[in-house]
C-alpha cells in the first residue's frame, strides 16, 4: 500500500518477462513511469501497451525518439510531426507522453501539450533520461498528477543539465537538479 509509485524500463531487459512486469505494475493502478526496456519490450505492439494503460490514468512514457518509432511504428501517426505524433499517442494509450529530446514534447491524453526546450545538448548522454524517469516517479509518488509531475521534471532536469555543464554523466544529475531548486527557491539565501 505504501509503495504509491512506479518507474519501470531503465535496464530492465526486454522479452516476455518485461511484458509481464509491465502488465503486473500496471494492473496495482499505481502512478507509473515506463521507460527504456518496458517501452521497447512492446515495439510495434503499440495496441497492446494501449490495452494495458487505457483504463489507468496516471501512466507516463517516456520514449525518445527512437523509442517512440520502434513502439508505434504500426500506427498511422508515428511519422508525423513530433508534436502530432505525441498527441496522438498520449490519446491512444491514454497516458502522458514525453518524448525526449532537444525540444521535449509533453503530451497528454486530453489534448494539452508542452515543449520543453531547455535541454542543452550534453543532456543526451547514457542514463540521463533514467534520471528524468526517477523525477517524474518522484513527483508522481508525492502526488502530482502525470502532465504537471512530466512538465515540472522535463524542465528541471533540463536546467540541471545546464547546471552540471559540459562532461556531465547522469550521476552528475541528481546533485545539480538539488542546487537548481536551492537557487529557484530561495532555501540558503540570504
């Protein structure tokens, strides 16, 4: 009961057993991120996924981009523009999309969208969209709901890029986004 959110996918393997573990999170109905592996354990079985999450309502993906085409690439939409295609997609699976990149998309299933575009380009670096799946969770798990819990972590993880600078391995991450909320807040300032 006390376990209110989950992120799934980051290293976890794909195959049936992926699948599977998807299925179980998804059917405790708690809040959850699916990432990496529990995205691509569904590539071209886009229906399937959609199945599962429809009936949730407080699901998050987040694909980049060559998640995203692997995952929909047999629906109609995965070729159009990136704002459409997540659109689209967040209708279809009726969950929250993020798709990653310099210019995140943030989709939700009743039509509101967001584009983040703070993301510096080192950001693209292994793990670092692990550490967004955590933040999403992490706010989820206290209560956000999925659009405002993506938004608010896409742009935090963004500035904490920033702030980590050049060189930044996803470790760096965590540690830079703590000072980025000490500085937007105010905490420690004189």
């Amino acid at each position: 009961e006390r376990r209110n959110a989950v992120v799934l996918g980051p290293a976890y393997g794909i195959g049936e057993a992926t699948q599977a573990a998807v299925a179980a999170v998804l059917a405790a109905r708690r809040a959850t991120v699916l990432d990496a592996d529990a995205l691509t354990a569904f590539a071209g079985r886009a229906e399937a996924l959609a199945a599962m999450t429809v009936a949730h309502g407080r699901v998050v993906l987040t694909p980049h981009d060559g998640e995203f085409t692997r995952l929909f690439k047999a629906c109609t939409f995965a070729h159009l523009p990136r704002l459409n295609a997540s659109l689209a997609a967040a209708a279809m699976t009726s969950a929250v999309v993020v798709l990653k990149g310099p210019d995140t998309v943030i989709a939700a299933p009743d039509g509101r969208a967001a584009i983040n575009a703070n993301a510096p380009p080192w950001l693209a670096t292994a793990g670092s969209g692990d550490v967004l799946a955590g933040l999403i969770g992490g706010l989820m798990a206290q209560g956000l709901a999925p659009f405002d819990a993506a938004c608010a972590s896409v742009w935090l993880h963004g500035a904490a890029g920033t702030e980590a600078g050049r060189g930044l391995i996803a470790d760096d991450l965590p540690e830079a986004a703590a000072r980025v909320l000490k500085q937007r807040s105010g905490i420690g300032a004189r």
